[in-house]
C-alpha cells in the first residue's frame, strides 16, 4: 500500500519541480531580454525591418558593426551581418549598390576620399554638414547625426622619444629634421604617402620634407609596435582613437596648424531606406553621442591589446550605456 501511495506524490513532485524550473527559466528570459530592460526596445519598434549591416576591416570598425547591429536587433529588426566586409571602396559601393544598407563613415573619409576634394573643411560641424548636403543631393546617401570622436590621422611617437628630442607637436618636426635627420625616422602606411590629407599634405602644410630613405613602409597595423620599440622608426602615422597609443605608451603630437581634417563617425544610409525608417536617425543619434575619443580608445584597446572579441565589446559597451539589458 506504501508503494502505490506514494507514486503519485513522486508525479506530483516531479510535476512541482518541473514548474519551479519553467517559472525560473522564463524569469530568467525576462531578465535578459533586452526589450524588458534596454532603452532602444522600449523607445523603438523596427519588427519586421529587414536590414544588411555592413563595416570595414580594421578594429574600430568592426566594433562599430557590432554595435549598429546588435542594437538594431534589440529593436526587433532582422539583421544580415556583413560586418568586416573590406576597405572604403568596396563597402561604399555595396552601400550605394543596396547591397548592404547601412555602415559608419567619418567625414573627413566622405569628403576626400568619397566626394573627391582636395581640401578638408575648417571645424568638425561644418566638415559633418558640408559632406552630408553633398552626398545627399548628389548620391542620395544621408548621414546620420555624428559621433565627437575624431579618428583623424595623426603623428605619435613613443613617451621616451617624445622626451629625448622635446616633441609635443607637429611644428617641432621641423627642428628634428635640421637638428637631427637621422631620428626622424618615419613608419607610414602606403594609404598615408598618396592621400592629400596624409603625408603630401602635411608636408606643404608644415613646410617640412621627409628624405625618402626615412621612411619605413609598413602596414598600419605594423607601426604602432615598431614605434614603440623604436628600431626603425621613431615617428609613426597611426589614428586617433587606437587603443594601442595608450597601451604602448605613445604620443600624439599635437596638430597645432590644424592640418587633418576631422573624422566624426556617421552611420551612412541610404536615402530611400531612411524614409521608410526615419526612426534610425534618432537612434543612432542617441548612440553616436555616447562615443567620445576616451571611449572610443578604450573600446578598440580591449581588442587590439587585451585580445576580446569585438562583438563582445560592441555589446558591453550597449549594455553598460543601458541600450539594451
């Protein structure tokens, strides 16, 4: 009799714990669900939008793809990931194409390289509003509102050399050269020595002339190790927001004629998918804004020097800033 009563209380138990389990098992969807905690989802409701997000190849890039990704599935839309997809001229041309919908761009890569001018615009605001007018009235590109990190190309050089030879900005590279040409050593990427805003540029800028036999071609990656190390090079072309200046002990000379034009991140999308979504440019406003120089670099740092995955960093930075939950 004691075995047929209790039977059914092990059914019955099991049944209890099974509940407890389901109970604990949606409360816990509930907490991770970024639609229950995060402010994209709570503000905005992109269900059904089908969008390919796009990026370039390098550290930064890949970051932000992430972030424009995981944020736009966080407000219901279906995304195809073509983040890493190859440099400027193939990710523009996708965009242009449809073949991918959206990617950041900085202004100073659209007016330059994109739209062919030779000279950049004086002030980040007026450099941001002259290329978004243009590309939208000639290639029907919009820009979205910018980010205030400036990725612009810039001369670093590590702590200790900046000591040795009192280098704090670009002017100073003049006396270098006529007191101490042998240091002046140059790590470029091959990008650098063509672009009128590289190193043609700064030189007629400066007034200032790099003999060809100290420069060091290197890929970009490549330089900010070699300037730290100072083997071949004391002097290298690296961008603003790299994680690896402050992880290695750099420092960037200060563009004090104003050289470089500015690059403020805009995530760029076609005009035609922004009137069926104009929700996308709040959005990314709201981001953007959040993605000042410090940020920016410790973002890419985490990469770049302490070996996390871009998605995982794309996300966290979401998550912290209360994006998503």
């Amino acid at each position: 009799m004691r075995t047929a009563n209790r039977q059914p209380r092990r059914w019955l138990a099991a049944l209890f714990v099974a509940a407890l389990a389901m109970t604990a098992c949606e409360a816990d969807v509930i907490i991770d669900d970024p639609e229950a905690e995060g402010s994209l989802a709570q503000d905005y409701d992109l269900s059904g939008a089908e969008l390919t997000v796009g990026s370039k190849e390098f550290t930064e890039q890949l970051v932000l793809g992430h972030i424009a990704r995981i944020a736009l599935e966080s407000t219901g839309v279906t995304v195809e990931d073509e983040i890493g997809l190859a440099g400027t001229a193939i990710v523009r041309e996708a965009l242009v194409a449809g073949e991918i919908d959206l990617y950041w761009e900085y202004t100073g890569t659209g007016w330059i390289t994109l739209l062919g001018e030779t000279e950049p615009v004086e002030g980040a605001e007026a450099q941001y509003e002259a290329v978004a007018e243009r590309d939208l009235e000639e290639n029907g590109i919009r820009w979205l509102e910018p980010g205030p990190f400036d990725n612009t190309y810039a001369v670093a050089v590590h702590e200790s050399t900046a000591e040795e030879f009192d280098l704090s900005q670009l002017s100073d590279l003049q006396r270098l050269l006529d007191e101490n040409p042998d240091a002046a050593t140059f790590c470029v990427a091959s990008e650098f020595v063509t672009r009128d805003d590289g190193l043609p540029g700064m030189e007629q800028h400066y007034d200032i002339e790099f003999p060809q036999e100290n420069l060091v071609m290197l890929d970009e990656g490549a330089i900010y190790s070699e300037v730290e190390q100072r083997d071949n090079c004391n002097l290298g072309e690296v961008f603003a927001t790299d994680g690896r200046i402050a992880a290695l002990d750099l420092v960037v000379l200060e563009d004090d004629q104003d050289f470089f034009p500015a690059y403020n991140p805009s995530v760029t999308v076609r005009d035609e998918l922004y009137q069926q979504y104009p929700e996308l440019g709040e959005m990314f406003a709201e981001i953007a804004a959040r993605l000042d120089t410090e940020t920016m670099q410790d973002l890419n740092a985490r990469v770049d020097a302490e070996g996390e995955f871009p998605e995982e960093v794309a996300e966290d930075f979401l998550r912290t800033e209360g994006f998503i939950g």
